[in-house]
C-alpha cells in the first residue's frame, strides 16, 4: 500500500459510518481531525501516480477547508451524515473538480454537482476525491484506464474489479466511508464482491442520475459501496428520490422494508452455477448457501429459509443483449461528438466495444426490445416462486495477466450474473461471504424485484451479523454491534400500517392467512396496556374474541396477548372487507404505552360473552378449551 493510502487510512479505523458518527457525538474525535490527512494530501497533482491509480484528483485544500465551513454550529444529530468523507467515481460531475471518465482527452470542469453528490453534501458529507474507473464505465475488470490499473486489496496480481475500480479500493482499504460507483453491467458489484465490501445497486431511476456520464442512460444508477449493508442503506437514503424535470427510464412500486420473517424466506439459487472451472468459488458458494440455515431477523428470530432451484437460461439470454445487442448504441451516443473527432484518445478496447454500435440501426434496436420482453415475460414467474435470487457476484477472479491475455472473454465472464439485472428493473445487493483458502475474498448478491431496496438491506444486514468474523473490506478488524445497527434513515420502502391482532389472527389461528396473503410481517409479540378485558363471542366462526378497553373509574383491567404486524397500506382495504361484525379495527395502547390500530369490538357485543380476561390471551384460552375437551366458544 502506498503512503498516500497509508496516511488516509490512519484517519479512523474501522471506517464506518456508524462508528464515526458515534466517534463525533461522544466527542472523541472531530471532523477537522478525520479530514487532516487528506488536507495533508490536497497537494498532490491532480493526476496520481500509475504506482498508487485508486484516485485520479483529490479536493484541494481549500475545497476541504470550505466543506468543513460548512459544518459548523451542526452536528450528527442535524445532519444525518455529518462529517463523513467520501469519494466519487470520475465520471460522476462534482462541482470545482474535473471529470475525466478516464480518459484526459475528455476532461471537462462541471458547473454544478450530479444530483445524488449534492444532496450527500448537504447532508453533512464530505467529497475527499474522484476515483479511477475503467474508461467511460466500460468494463467489470477495473484496467482500462490511462491511470493506472488497481488491484485487488488482497492481491496485487488479481484486478480490482470495475469500472468502478478505484471507489471499490478506496473503502476496502479505509480510506473513506463509503464511495460512488456507478453500475450499468455490474460496476457496482464486482468491484465489491474482489474486495470484501457491500456494494448496493438501487432500483433503476430510485436514484436520480443528473450529472452523471451516462454508459446507457435507460440502464445507469449510481452505486453505494460500504463496509456495511446499513452504512450503504444510510447513504441511499439521503440519495434517494425523484428529481423535478429529470427524465424517467424506470417505473417500479415500493414494496414493503422487510420480507416477513414469521414467513420462509424463499431463496432462489441457480440450478447450474456457472464457474469456469474456479472451484474455490464453488465451493465457497455452496459453503454461503449452507450459512443461510443460520439466519437471523433483525429482532434475532430464526429466519426459515427455503432454497428454490432456478433455471437462469432467460436471465442470461437477457444478459447478453446487453454487449451483443443494440444496447450498446447508447455507449456511442453518450459520446457521440468525442468517439467521432477523438477516437484515438481512447483505450483501444473501450473503442473496439463502443464501435460496435455502428453495426446496429433503429430495425435491430427494436428486434432487440422485443427479445428483450419476450424474455423478460419468461422471468416473471420465477419471482411467484422466490423472494429474492441469490448468486455468487461474479464466477471467479481473474489475475491482471489473465485479463491482459484475453480483455474481452474475461470481462465477459464477470458479467454472467450482473448484466440482466437493470434491463430488467432490478435492485440488487452485493455482500461479502468468505476468505477463501487463499485469502481471497469470495462475495455472494442478492437480486429482488424493483422496489425492493429497503428489504434487501435489511437481510443484508441480518446476512453480516451473522458473519460477524468476517472483517470489514482489507480491515484486520471486524464488524461491531454498533457498526451493524440499523440507520435511523432507511431507504423508501411502502407505507405500512402497525396492526395489533389478538385472536383468529394470530399465528397458528384460522384466519392468520389473511395476514400473510397482504405481505404482513410481525414486528412483535407483546401485550396491551393492563386495561382491557378479553371476552369469548358466541356465535362467530371461526370463534373470535372481542377486545374492550376498561373505563377509567372501573376495576383495573388486563394485560392481554397480542401481536403486531406491519401491513402495507396498499393491503388495507382489502383486510378492513374481510371484518365481520360487531369487529372493527381502532386503537389499542400496547405495554409500552404507544398506540396502533387493532381490533375492537361493539360494547352491546361483549353482553352475554364470556369474560375470559384472566387467561392472558386468546391462544391460552383456546388451548385450556382443547385441554378439558370442552366446546369453544359457540
């Protein structure tokens, strides 16, 4: 490692977001310290040496001097990203810097920030510097670059990854928190996957891509890559939206934050894993495969899951539209003025791929978009069957030499399980899974419908607190409880509403299907305030109870048994039809003093019921009636 990165990575370790936000609150260290190695740093030329190619220009020391300006009278608790440093991929604008997509000839100073830069800025955060990448974001390899070639920060003879090779290196090695990549092919996840980090892929259009070179403008988002699935969560939040006036490529619907862990989890695996002959990531595969068994929701519940086995022949037949098919039409246009007056400035395989553009016209582009739907239409039942598809995030980890003997066929083998997954409107999350023998790290992606990043987030998180050994990037440390702590900004995901059920509905009960049809998750199992009465109603089937809150000058009530679900709001509708009388749903205070929606019942109801109060419960009710062979309510 160089002194330029030694120096860097000194500043804070582990270098995680939550650690250093905790750091900042308890005042054991402050931003001006953080930012002191890279003010130290600020006057290197703009070009960095080939010896150390993780950045192509750090921010000057007035520009450093200017974020931390900005700082003062804030604090974590006002900015939820307060004094964080991080660096961006060079074909992302950021303002006063150059943008080069790696390439000089190209270069070009930005007026404003891309739209995701500015609003990690306002949100407390602070750009330390762009970074390498493979030429105009073409190619998963991380060498096609005139800066340098990095490498992996376990191997010097094994690449980086790319394009987003130089953002990868910086987080693995400690140098920021987190870092930008963009991801068209997979960008955003090799690089993450041959460096031991998280590499989060929004849902095309989640994230706004204003500013940003575009490699194919209906395909591009912009990439978070962290030691931390929550850390990565955390900054999507804050990047997170729709930007006024900016164009749409993607539709998509919000789905809930966390798949119901009262539910199995259905993982779809692939039938035929594709390795190339890598048998240590075989092997390392099916090691990640059995860890699952262990899995833990976020509340420490065993997770059930269930592997599904998946045919991928039409996912990989979308993949491969994507450098064989017109798609790549759209690498030409981006540079439409440049390739045609410059193309010698370019790296000859960069080229040699964008020209192929010219073979294509508007007659294949459309033969392409319906094999496209065609096949895209074939996928879709796979996601009745599953909820989330787990591969490994590439099939093995080429050497520098091997790249160099064959740049095209290597690259293209990294991409068999990364290039279908945004034209299908995908989101996808890369984390890391194990050291293999060698000491190389082996990294797994889990792949879910649009609209699914809050969730894969939060099983991400569940998947490194389970792998709690495993270290953070190339850190000799690893993961603390804080590190893993949920952020208190977590990525968009639908509304729900908290439902506190007491009954039919609960777990085990005959009606606690209605729940799961509406994607319900349980949040808890707890118990109302100690003020209500519970009472057996005659006549309802399958038998209910009705649930009364005491009047404030009557006898003390009950604590009674209850659990809460998490209903998206969508689903409301359709449960409120299912309520028979005299049930309604209201308000219920739970033990802890907070209040939900749960179910009620009409007071001339509860005349003639039961009172079955001291049971505690519905279910211990029900189960003294089995007990003594008794008639359940009637």
């Amino acid at each position: 490692m160089s002194s330029q990165a030694d120096a860097t990575k000194s500043s804070a370790t582990p270098f995680t977001i939550a650690a250093l936000l905790a750091a900042y609150r308890e005042g054991r260290t402050t931003p001006a310290e953080v930012l002191a190695p890279f003010i130290a740093l600020a006057g290197q030329p703009e070009a960095i040496a080939p010896a150390d190619p993780t950045f192509i220009s750090r921010a000057t020391e007035a520009q450093l001097l200017e974020q931390l300006k900005r700082l003062e009278g804030q604090s974590p608790d006002t900015l939820p990203l307060f004094g964080i440093p991080f660096a961006v991929k060079d074909n992302i604008d950021v303002a006063g810097m150059t943008t080069t997509a790696a390439c000089p000839a190209f270069a070009f100073a930005p007026e404003r920030s891309a739209t995701v830069v500015q609003r990690l800025v306002d949100a407390g955060a602070i750009v330390v510097g762009k970074t390498n990448l493979d030429q105009f974001a073409t190619g998963l390899v991380g060498v096609r670059s005139p800066y340098g070639a990095p490498s992996s920060t376990f191997s010097d003879k094994h690449v980086s990854g790319g394009s987003s090779s130089g953002s990868a290196v910086a987080v693995a090695r400690g140098e920021v928190c987190f870092a930008l990549g963009t991801d068209t092919a997979g960008s955003g996840r090799v690089p993450a996957g041959f460096n031991n980090l998280v590499g989060l892929k929004p849902t095309p259009a989640l994230a706004p891509t204003t500013g940003v070179l575009p490699a194919c403008l209906t395909l591009d988002c912009v990439s978070i890559f962290a030691l931390t699935a929550t850390d990565a969560a955390r900054v999507l939040a804050v990047m997170e939206g729709p930007e006024a006036g900016a164009p749409v490529f993607n539709t998509f619907t919000l789905q809930p934050p966390r798949w119901p862990s009262q539910q199995a989890l259905r993982v779809g695996v692939p039938t035929t894993p594709e390795f190339f002959g890598d048998e240590a990531y075989a092997h390392a595969f099916e090691q990640a495969k059995a860890e699952w068994a262990d899995l833990k929701d976020a509340e420490g519940r065993p997770w059930r899951v269930e592997f599904v086995p998946v045919d991928l022949t039409p996912f990989l037949a979308i993949a491969r539209l994507l450098y064989e098919g017109p798609w790549v039409a759209e690498r030409y246009a981006a540079i439409r003025g440049f390739i045609e007056q410059q193309a010698d400035a370019m790296n000859p395989v960069v080229r040699g791929i964008v020209e192929q553009a010219r073979k294509h016209d508007a007659a294949h582009a459309f033969d392409a978009l319906y094999r496209m739907k065609t096949l895209a239409a074939q996928t879709a039942p796979v996601w009745q069957t599953i909820d989330l598809l787990l591969v490994p995030t590439a099939p093995t980890h080429p050497t520098h030499e091997a790249v160099a003997a064959d740049p095209v066929g290597r690259n293209a083998q990294l991409g068999i399980y990364t290039n279908f997954v945004n034209l299908l409107g995908l989101a996808a999350l890369s984390l890391p899974a194990s050291l293999l023998p060698s000491g190389m790290p082996f990294g797994i992606t889990l792949i879910a419908p649009g609209g699914r990043d809050a969730a894969l987030a939060d099983v991400g998180a569940c998947w490194q607190r389970l792998l709690t050994a495993l270290p953070l990037g190339h850190h000799l440390t690893t993961a603390t409880e804080a590190d893993l702590q949920a952020p208190v900004k977590t990525p968009a995901a639908e509304p729900e509403l908290l439902l506190a059920v007491v009954g039919a509905h609960l777990q085990g009960m005959p009606l606690h299907t209605q729940l799961t049809e509406r994607r319900a998750r349980l949040v808890q199992a707890s118990t109302t305030s100690p003020h209500y009465t519970l009472h057996a109603l005659p006549g309802t089937v399958p038998p209910k109870p009705g649930l009364a809150r005491v009047a404030p000058d009557a006898d003390p009530g009950h604590a009674i048994a209850l659990e809460v679900y998490a209903l998206p709001i969508s689903t409301i509708g359709s449960f409120l039809a299912l309520i028979p009388p005299p049930l309604g749903l209201g308000s219920v205070e739970l033990a802890d003093g907070s209040w939900v929606k749960g179910f009620i019942c009409e007071p001339a109801a509860l005349q003639g019921a039961d009172d079955i109060s001291h049971f505690g419960g519905w279910r211990a009710y029900m189960a003294d009636r089995l007990k003594n062979n008794q008639p359940k309510a009637a």
